[in-house]
C-alpha cells in the first residue's frame, strides 16, 4: 500500500511539475512576443527575428503551385500538369459551410483571438500537463497557414519538409512571430481562405476546390454539410481519415466535426443528426495529370512544350528562374499542335509499326515560312510501361530526345544548296563508275583528309554522267560527293547552319568530314523536318517553334519565344532545289511511294548503311514533314525484322518510310487546297555528255568552264522566263515500277576521317 501511495506521488510530483514547466515555457513565447530581440534570443532563435525583419512581401500572399493546362491550336486540353495539384479560388467561390466546419474542428476562436491565442495556449498546457500526453495542440489557423507556407515552398525536397515540420523551439518562435505579421496584414477571412487553398487534403490534392473535385467531384462553392464537414476533418491527418483507404475512420472525423458545429451553435442539432445518419457517398475524380495523359499520342508534344519552358529565356533568365516558373504553374500555355495532323500523325506510324516492334516509326510536322510543329508522334506510346517511351526521338536529346539518327541521303538537298549558292550550275555533271575513291577535300582549318575508303553508289547500274538532277532523283552517291568536294566542305557546313544544323542530336559537334553528304551525322526528324520546309518556304528558315501563348496565374500574358524566321537561301536556290526533289517523288525517282496523287510534293528518301535506318522526307506547299523508321533497341539492319505485322522485305527509304509519310499527309491535308510550287526549269533529266562532264580532280575542284546553270528564275507571273529545257512534271504519282526501288543512301566504305552512315540510337 505504501508504494502504491509513493507512486501515486511520484506521478502527482511529475504532472505537477509538467504543469510549472509547461506554463513557464508559455510565459518565455508571450514575453518573447512582446520583446522579440530579448526574448528570441534567449531562445536561442535571434535568426528567426532577423529573418522576420525581412520578411518577404508574397508571404502573406505567397504564389501556391497550381496545375497548368497545356492547350492545342484548336483550343483542345492537351494536358493538365502540375507540381502540386491545386486550383486556387476565391474566397467566395468556397462553401461557407466548409469555412464554419474548418474553424469549429481546428479553432474555433479564430475570430476573437489574434495570431496566438493565449487562453488556447494555457489550457493545451494545462490539459498535457495533466494527462502526461501532448494530444493537445494550441496552434492558431494564422500558425497553421504559416507552417502550410513553408512545407509548399519545400515542394518534394524531404529534407526542407522535415525542416519546415520539426517540432523545435526556435522553429515555434519564428512561426509565431510570422503568424503575428501575417494577421497585421490580411484579414481574418483572407487568411482562411489562403489556408483553405494551401493545405493538402489526402489523394494528391492541394487545396479545397481540387479536394472538393477530388472525392466529390463538385466545386468547392457547392459542397454540402455532410461533404464540408468530411474535408474540414481530413486536415488533421489526411492519410488516417482518407474516405478511399479508411471509409470508417473518415466517417468516424466527419461525424465529430458535426457534432462540434452543433455543439458551437453553427448548425442546428437535427442538422447535424441528419447528416450523421447518412453515409459518407464518394464520386471520385482520380487525378489525371501529365503529359502521359495526353491523347492523339501528343504526350511526346506535351514534353517538348515543357522543355521549351524549362529551357528557353524568354520563361527567365536563369534555368532556376525558369524552374520555378514551372513549379508554381497555374500556366495556360496555347500551342501550335494542330489536332487534326497529329490525329493523322499518330494513325499513320501506329498503323505500319506496333508499340511491341523492335523498329519505332517517328514523325515531325512542321509549316513552312512559320516554324509552327504541327505534329509530332512515334510508335511506341509516350509512358513508363510495357513497350512504352517517354524518350521523345523527334527531338535531339537536350529537349529529352535520343542520339538522333544518321540521315543517309536525306542529306544531299543541303549539299545542292550549298553548291548552287556558291555559283555551281544545276546543270553541273560528272562522270563515274560504280565506286570511286574519295574526292581529295580540305578542313576547315585548310588541312587535307587523309586520302583512302572508297565511296560507291546502291546499285551497280548507276554509272556514266550526271547532271544535278538527275543524280538527285537517283540519288547517286558518286556524284554528290564530287558535288561536295568542289562546293567544298566548310560551304557545305555553312548552309546547314543556317538551315539550324550546327551540331549533331546527342550534342556533339556536327561531323564535317567527306561522308557528311552522305548523311553520316545523327540529326532528327524535327531538325530534318524543318530543314525541308525552308525549301517550301522559296528559302526562309524558320526555327521550330510550339508555344503561341502563356497566361499566367495572375490572367497576365507572359513573354513566349519570338518566331526565328532567316534567310537561308535564295529564292531561286530553293525553288530549283525543290524542282528536283518533285523529280524524286513524281518522275520515276526513289520516293515516288510517297508521292500524292492530288497535290505538288517534294521529298527525298534516305537508308544508312546496311538498312539500319530509313528516312523520307518531304513537303508540300503547305507542310513539310520527316519520318524515320529505326531499331531502336539495338540498331540492327531493317531488312528481315518484323513491323506491323509483316516481315521487311526491303528497308529503303521509299519502302518502309515513304508509305507512312505519304497516309499521314494525305490524311493531314484532306479538304485543304491545294497549293502550288513555283516552277522552275531544268536541263534535261538525261546524263549531260558534253564537255563539261568531269570528275573532280585530286585538288576537289573542277576545271573552270562547263555548262551554263539556269536561272530558275520566275517572272511576275510566278512562270520562269522562257528557255531551253525540261520543266519539272506536274502533280500526279507514278506507279512505281516492277522491282526492287533504288534507295537514296550513302553507304561509303569507310576511310581515313570517313565515318559511316550507320549508328544512331
């Protein structure tokens, strides 16, 4: 019996002294409110006073991550992504029921105390001193909303959560003190309403309107008795009281907040029977969010736009500026995806290669003389599962795309360019057999490549003279690099600068070496795609661009990159460069598979060494697009693997690529009218036997003289002078003939500096 009393009294003693030491603390916090530099120093927080000297003006409004809405050309949601999913609202866009249910169950002296409330304080301390526990809290809503702050401004670093919730002493102090400033300057239902959009209701929502949303699927202007008095309970312990996972327990709070709104007088007690006595009735709205979501395939779009944000200065000066851009979000982001070409798009690599085929169909669409990416979509879904991507290999890798792929002979357009730029006549010809060495080239510091490799052409009937033409049409491997030697490299090199090329896709430098004409660096159907269209565009180069417009959460526009638009070329280099991309397509040439039947098209096919890789790339007048086909997995040749259902029989450009470029753009430009090309004459299509013919001599240069080029060049009427020769055909598709198609490929025998068109990703 003795120790049973000595218990007791040990415990008495205890609780007593719980109680002294508890009130004491109380006192210090008062006295350290009152004295802030005195008192918060002797806490040992002198830095929380200091930091709140300097208190930040958005604190009390602080800029709360919301989601953003990524939007199509046609005004369509793309996707909804967020760092934090929260619609923030107004305070008359929340159910009073909701405030009234929040204030009973969490302070119900809200709006008689100020920051602190003093007589919560001293009987929280009074009541764990009593019980031995620390059940009991005192923490005002104002205290509340300012730790929320905090723990939003962590975001997902845990180590910053932790900080922003650990239970120490001079953490306390600083959050009363910002409390105190807080209440100084909004008022009482402008700091609930802040509370109500901060806080985290359970299920990856933030904030009241998406909570509401999220388990009701209502706004938050229209929630119910028993709806507010369940969300006003989850604030406790969002997880514990979470309706999905613990219905019961859910119930259990929702009930208890019923009952203490009763309690205060706010409802009527047979109001709060009723609502006890129904069941808690859920209409979930499970979050959907991310690019991942994304219908049309677009989800490859959707990241390309948030890389552009995370990337570009015009969203800030420093990727930190721009990171935190991102993060707050509440962006309305309106895009150039045109729905209707990614439809397109998206149908026509899906319906030639299944998400499970080892090689992926990729597509870029792009509209001449803007830039504006029109679609963009590949095989494999964009996503983390099963025969699933979010490697976007439209795109070089910088902006979340692969290595790029070598381009093969989609390549030589460039070189055409570049040589008529530089004063070489359409009509300048060669003479060569099936293989040759290398052309001697110089560097571009003027060093010499080493002399050896051959360079050698698909099939062995392509031999004797060719004029530019000609040569591009079957693309003849033997003579464009004669063409590139006599342009000469660093020319070359300059001309698909300004066509956007100025390093390859993985972001190493661009090879300028021999074989580069022959498509041997890694380059993308975006990059490729827009190349093309500044030949549709009679020489203007515009940069891809995908954001038309950024509002922000404020309804403010923001600045968006402005359209890059240059001169690439002339008029009349392009215009006669894409006469003879219209011979590849319509007069019997590699791609003519992909030619339209009811419009102008333009276009060249490309197939790297070995069969690794197949391109066809192509225009209209109205858009220009580039479609690969590639192993993916590991970069093995085409010819023999299995897509769509059926065995490769021949992986060239115009067989594997060329059909799937051709049923994208005719479902693309179905009802559109039909545009025109300039028309451009060029010297006949048949091998130029004059003396001009030549090969290029051991220095890469010809020998001065030869046939004369023509001008291309249109009259007021948009027709070309009259003169000699052979206009490009008009619209219309040939039926490709019996056997196998020629390929536009370069694979050269690799030398000394020649690297081969093979690799890719």
């Amino acid at each position: 019996m003795a120790r049973h009393n000595s218990i007791g009294y040990r415990k008495k003693v205890l609780l007593a002294a719980r109680l002294v030491g508890a009130s004491a603390l109380g006192g210090v916090l008062v006295a350290g409110l009152a004295l802030p530099a005195v008192g918060a120093a002797g806490l040992g927080a002198q830095s929380a006073v200091e930091d709140f000297d300097s208190l930040p003006d958005d604190f009390r409004t602080p800029p709360l991550s919301q989601a953003s809405t990524v939007y199509d050309a046609a005004g369509g949601t793309i996707a909804t992504i967020y760092s934090r999913d929260r619609t923030v609202v107004a305070s008359d866009a929340m159910s009073p029921l909701v405030k009234t249910a929040l204030v009973d169950i969490e302070d119900s002296r809200y709006y008689q105390h100020g920051a602190v409330d003093l007589k919560g304080v001293l009987r929280a301390l009074n009541s764990n001193a009593t019980s031995g526990t620390t059940a009991q809290g005192a923490s005002t809503l104002t205290q509340q909303y300012v730790k929320n702050v905090f723990v939003d401004q962590a975001g997902d670093d845990v180590q910053k959560v932790q900080e922003a919730q650990r239970q120490t002493l001079d953490r306390k102090v600083r959050e009363l003190k910002y409390a105190i400033k807080v209440e100084e300057t909004l008022s009482k239902d402008q700091i609930l309403a802040n509370y109500l959009n901060i806080t985290f209701f359970g299920e990856k929502a933030y904030g009241i309107e998406t909570a509401a949303q999220r388990y009701f699927s209502v706004h938050a202007k229209d929630l119910s008795l028993p709806q507010a008095a369940l969300l006003a309970g989850l604030v406790q312990s969002p997880s514990a009281y979470d309706p999905i996972v613990n219905p019961a327990a859910a119930k259990t709070r929702r009930d208890t907040v019923l009952r203490r709104m009763a309690e205060l007088g706010h409802v009527t007690a047979a109001q709060a029977a009723e609502a006890i006595a129904s069941p808690v009735e859920l209409r979930v709205t499970r979050a959907h969010q991310g690019c991942i979501t994304a219908g049309t395939g677009a989800g490859f779009f959707c990241d390309y736009v948030q890389r552009v944000v995370l990337s570009d200065p015009a969203f800030g000066k420093t990727p930190e500026e721009r990171k935190a851009l991102w993060k707050r979000g509440g962006l309305q982001i309106r895009t150039t995806l045109d729905p209707k070409a990614q439809k397109a798009v998206k149908q026509a690599v899906t319906a030639h290669a299944a998400p499970s085929d080892r090689p992926a169909a990729v597509m870029s669409v792009v509209q001449p003389g803007t830039g504006k990416v029109l679609a963009m979509a590949q095989s494999r879904p964009y996503g983390l599962g099963k025969d699933e991507t979010t490697i976007n290999l439209n795109v070089p890798k910088r902006m979340g795309g692969g290595l790029g792929f070598p381009t093969g002979s989609t390549f030589k357009p460039i070189v055409a360019a570049a040589a008529l730029e530089n004063g070489i006549p359409v009509s300048r010809s060669y003479t060569s057999g099936y293989s040759m060495p290398w052309p001697a080239m110089k560097d571009c510091a003027g060093g010499r490549f080493p002399e050896g490799g051959e360079v050698h052409n698909d099939s062995r009937d392509l031999t004797g003279s060719f004029a530019m033409p000609a040569a591009m049409k079957k693309s003849v491997n033997t003579y464009f690099a004669n063409l590139e030697a006599e342009t000469g490299l660093c020319e070359v090199a300059k001309t698909a600068a300004k066509l956007g090329i100025t390093q390859q896709a993985g972001g190493e430098k661009l090879g300028v070496v021999p074989s580069m004409t022959l498509g041997s660096n890694d380059l993308t159907p975006l990059e490729m795609a827009s190349v093309y269209a500044a030949f549709a565009a009679h020489g203007t180069y515009c940069a891809p661009t995908a954001i038309t417009s950024v509002t922000g959460p404020d309804g403010k526009a923001l600045a968006v990159p402005k359209a890059s638009c240059t001169e690439a070329m002339s008029q009349t280099t392009a215009d006669t460069v894409t006469a003879m991309l219209r011979g590849v397509v319509e007069d019997g040439g590699t791609g003519t598979t992909a030619g339209l039947s009811d419009r102008a098209t333009a276009g060249k096919t490309g197939t790297t060494n070995e069969g690794r890789q197949v391109w066809f790339v192509g225009y209209t007048p109205e858009l220009a697009a580039a479609t690969v086909v590639s192993d993916t997995v590991d970069p093995a040749p085409l010819q023999g693997q299995r897509m769509g259902g059926e065995r490769i029989q021949a992986a060239f450009g115009g067989t594997v690529a060329g059909p799937i470029w051709r049923d994208a753009v005719e479902d693309v430009l179905d009802g559109v009218p039909a545009g025109e090309f300039t028309v451009v004459r060029l010297p006949s299509a048949a091998p130029d036997t004059s003396d001009s013919d030549r090969q290029a001599p051991e220095t890469g240069r010809p020998t001065p003289g030869g046939g004369q080029p023509t001008t291309g060049q249109p009259t007021q009427s948009g027709r070309p002078t009259p003169g000699g020769g052979q206009t490009t055909p008009g619209p219309g598709r040939p039926s490709p003939g019996p056997g196998r198609p020629t390929r536009g490929t370069g694979e050269p025998t690799a030398g000394a500096g020649q690297p081969s068109g093979g690799g890719g990703q």
